[in-house]
C-alpha cells in the first residue's frame, strides 16, 4: 500500500545535539512538508518542497535543516540552533495541485533531556 | 492564502448531526476550502475539500455559502470516535498548489 512513513516514532536527544528526523513517501507525489505541533496548538510549517533539490523555508524554520536529494525523501534536521525543539513533528505530502489534498505521516514526538 | 476562523470547541450528543462552521472571508475565487480532523498525537486525517459546490462522500458532508465566505463541516451520525480537532483551511489551486496553514481548528467533543 502506498504511504508516508515517519521514523522514528519517539526521539530523545540531549542538548546540543543534532537530530535527524526521517520522512519517505511512495505515493509518487511531488511536494512534501514539515510541521511543527506543540500541545494545544494548531500546526505550524518549517519547510517545504514543490520539487527535487529545492525547497522553501516556512513560517519557522530557524534551526531546522531539510534536503530534497530524492523525490521520495525528505529528511528534516533539528540543529543544536533551535533553541526549543520538543514537541511533535508531523511530515506531509502531496501532488503539486490546489484540488488534491495532503497524505500525512503518523509523526516523529522529540523531546529534549 | 486566506485565512480561517473556527470556534475553538464544540459538543454533540452521540448520533446527532455535527455541524462544524468556518469563516474564510478573503477566500479568493481559486482557493478550495479543505477539512482535516486530528486526533490526539496522530497525523491529520482528509475528510473532503470543495471550490463551489458542496461536497459528500462517506464521512461527511460540505456546504459552502453562495459567496464563499463561509462554510460548514456535517458530520451526519456523530460517534464518540469522531471526537477530535477539526481544520478548516484554504488552498489555493492550479498547478502549485501552495502550502495548507493550520488554524487552531475546533476541538469537537461528542458526548453519549
């Protein structure tokens, strides 16, 4: 069956430290997001990518870093510069088209020790 | 893209029709309007989207106003298992499509 798999699902990291967060999707479809969930609160985009080797910065992207080097993958990292990184990670996808919605993963939950 | 206003909670006995509505003023005329629902510490789930017409399909129902400055989410035969966030949001469309921006939706609670 056809999906977006986030891993993994819960991530600890110590201060300081960067983390990778994995995203893959096998739907074929073009764009995919990051975004940002802490409790209580509605989503929040980090990055986005319309197509292979680029992407686009949203509305919180300081010390986060993605790559788009396949078109099935779009790892995002949390660099030691992003000053409160707990709280729940979601990664979504979709064709490139205004009247096609988005596929999400299940989400990545980090938390800082 | 335009942005949505929700009410931030709502209740519904359990079988009764959910009617969940959501402002979009600034709609421009090519932005679909979608809805989404989460469930805690899930991934959000696509209930149904439309342009001008309203929509159906086995989860819910969709209404948009004439003008398209408001519409409205209509969960037929509420259960307890569609407790949960719902999200109104518009899209712009065409090739593109731009990015969905999450409101703080409307926690619906559905009570026996």
């Amino acid at each position: 069956d056809g999906g977006i798999t986030q891993s993994p699902k819960y991530l600890f990291r110590k201060e300081g430290q960067n983390v990778t967060l994995s995203c893959e999707q096998n739907l074929n479809h073009d764009a995919m997001y990051w975004y940002r969930q802490d409790p209580g609160q509605g989503l929040r985009l980090i990055y986005y990518s319309q197509i292979v080797n680029d992407f686009q910065k949203g509305d919180i992207a300081e010390g986060y870093s993605v790559s788009r080097e396949k078109k099935e993958s779009f790892p995002l990292t949390v660099t030691s510069a992003q000053k409160n990184p707990t709280a729940f990670y979601l990664c979504a996808s979709t064709l490139d088209r205004g009247d096609y919605g988005y596929t999400f993963g299940s989400g990545t939950r980090l938390t800082v020790v | 893209d335009a942005k949505t206003t929700q009410p931030p909670s709502m209740d519904c006995a359990e079988g009764r029709a959910a009617n969940l509505p959501c402002n979009h003023s600034t709609i421009s005329g090519n932005e679909y309007v979608y809805w989404y629902r989460q469930i805690h510490s899930q991934g959000p789930q696509y209930i149904i989207h439309g342009l001008k017409n309203n929509e159906t399909n086995e989860m819910a129902s969709l209404i948009i106003t004439e003008d398209r400055k408001s519409s409205t989410l209509i969960l037929p035969h509420a259960t307890l298992r569609d407790t949960a966030v719902y999200y109104c949001i518009v899209r712009v469309g065409g090739n593109q499509g731009g990015k969905l921006i999450f409101g703080q939706g409307t926690e619906l609670s559905v009570k026996p």
